[in-house]
C-alpha cells in the first residue's frame, strides 16, 4: 500500500490547472498535412486497420500528438486537440486518420472479446444493464477508468467526437493521485480496503465457459504508479451478478470514494465539439460523462469513435501472454 502523500504532477485538483494545460491548437500546416493524407488514402486504399502512421509524410500531425502524449504522461493526464478540420471530410476517412495518428499515442489494443478495435460510443437506445455497456446509453456515467475489470488495463484512451448530442453528455476529470492522497489523509483504513481483491461485473466481455465476475484490488502500487481501478458501478453490479452483498466495511470504502468524487474542487470539466481529437491516460485519470438527450434525427445523434492503447499484453481484449501470465508493469 501506497502510505505516502504523492504531490508531483500527477496529483492535481481542478484549481491547478487552466483550459492551456490541456487544450491544443492546431496551424494551417496541421491542415494542409490533414488533406494530404486524406488524400493519400483515397489513391491508394486500404482497410482502416491495415493503416499505419508509417505509410505517410506526417511530421506536422505527428508533432501536436507528440504534445498530447507529453500532457498524458507528464501534465494533467488528458489532452483535447481542436481546429483540426476533420468534418470537411468523409467520416469513413476521418476514422481512418483517427487510427492512424492513434498509434502515435501507443499499440491499439481490442476494447471487446470480439476483437473489437475501433468502437462506436453512441446510444443504442438499450437499457444500461448486465451485458450493456454505458457507453451504449444516455445515462450519467460516473467516475470510472475504462475497462476497469480488465486483466490488462488499457493505458491510453482516444475519442474523435463527430457529433455531440443536443444537450448533455459534459465531460469531467479528475487526478486518481489526488483521490487517493485524500483517502490517505482523511480514512487510511477504509483505502487499506480497498487495495484488497474486490468483486467485479465483466459486462459479459469473455468467454461464455469464463466467470461473469472478477476479482482485483480497486487500488493498486507497484511502487512507482498506481492502477486505480475505479468503477463503483461495476463493484456494485458485480457483487449482484455474484449473488453476494457487499459487506458494510467496503460499502462505507465505497460511498466515501463515490462522495469525494462528487466534490467539484477535485475535478475539471469540459464539452467535447464535433472534430475534436482526445486522448486521456487511462491510469492517472478518471473521467465522467453526463446524460444527454439526442436530437430526433438519426444523423444529429452524439456518435464518438474510442480506441484503446496498450503496449504490455497482447493485443487481444484480455491482453494475456501466450503463456498464461503477466508481469507487474502487464498488469498495469
């Protein structure tokens, strides 16, 4: 257990740090590269995931994302890039530049047990329950890391926002550094438990001979970073689909991480806009999105493009080596 107050760059709360800390501008030239390579697509086609950075003449893209990795690992954790002039174009190209400049971030890795690599994040119009994920609904969805459950975490994740919803759906995040030096000071042994194995839902991502529930520390320290598996919902869903209650020690651990995360000091928030390019560092931060009402018009509806990014494990969803196994930084 992490029992020492972390104060370096990765902790920050809403108060230290401005829209400039992570909000990037792109030049005329980002643009001008942008239509290039779109270009360069439709001459010479190949299917989205066969696309790779290293086919193209990028040096002006490359160096906004290389700005944006910078903030991921050494800022505030989250990076938007504005200006690019994306919706001039296809969105079936669009998606193909999204994965292109996303390996510069890091491998892409599959976000479902299909070997789902680029994934719509759009409401579905089903019922946010066992087997559906969130990102398929309207609903509130609270603090969490993605893939939260995860045998190997994605580190990164990336969204091309294409069309917002016509209210709603407001982003917000927070440092899960902070978070945890505020458990620290204010109730060590309720964190003591929760870097203890706790019950999760799998959302039914796995093999149907495979648990719909897994076990995992929602806080983990390897003693250089930490793995904050935050996802309350999924703790609580798991425990249900388990059959088992949640005892009233975890229960307290739980409502006070769900009630710290509620304090508007901790937390920054912000609104995507269509073109809009964002990256987040999936084990520093955690993120929130608001419920939102669509337009009526199916064209109009909030429709945002994921990846994941992950350079331990393989590529797979579970990431699990050949043999079975993972080291500690495979497990982050």
């Amino acid at each position: 257990m992490l029992d020492t107050i972390i104060s370096d760059h990765r902790a920050w709360i809403g108060e230290d740090i401005q829209a400039e800390d992570w909000c990037l501008s792109v030049s005329n030239d980002a643009n001008k590269e942008l239509n290039n390579l779109v270009e360069a697509l439709r001459r010479d086609p190949l299917p989205t995931l066969l696309q790779n950075p290293e086919y193209y003449s990028l040096s002006t893209l490359q160096n906004i994302i290389q700005q944006a990795k910078f903030i991921l690992d050494e800022g505030c954790g989250f990076a938007v890039i504005k200006g690019l002039s994306v919706k001039e174009y296809d969105v079936n190209d669009m998606v193909s530049v999204f994965w292109i400049l996303g390996q510069l971030i890091g491998r892409p890795v599959a976000q479902k047990f299909d070997g789902t690599m680029i994934y719509d994040v759009t409401d579905s119009g089903e019922e946010f329950g066992y087997g559906v994920r969130g990102s398929h609904t309207r609903v509130e969805l609270n603090f969490h890391i993605d893939n939260a459950f995860g045998t190997v975490v994605p580190h990164y994740v990336g969204l091309l926002c294409w069309q917002t919803a016509r209210s709603g759906g407001v982003s917000r995040f927070c440092s899960l550094y902070s978070l945890h030096n505020r458990l620290l000071s204010d109730c060590p042994e309720l964190l003591e438990l929760l870097y203890r194995p706790i019950i999760y839902d799998r959302q039914a991502e796995h093999h149907p001979q495979s648990a719909k529930t897994t076990l995992a520390p929602l806080v983990q320290w390897d003693g250089k970073r930490l793995l904050c598996r935050a996802n309350i919902s999924l703790i609580r869903n798991g425990h249900s689909v388990a059959g088992q209650e949640i005892n009233s020690a975890l229960d307290k651990a739980l409502t006070v991480v769900e009630d710290l995360l509620a304090d508007p000091a901790i937390w920054v928030e912000m609104q995507l806009s269509p073109g809009d390019l964002h990256y987040l560092n999936n084990i520093n931060i955690a993120h929130y999105r608001s419920g939102f009402i669509d337009d009526t018009v199916s064209a109009q509806k909030r429709h945002l493009y994921r990846t994941w990014h992950r350079d331990t494990g393989r590529q797979s969803y579970d990431g699990i080596s050949v043999s079975g196994t993972l080291t500690v930084d495979e497990a982050h």
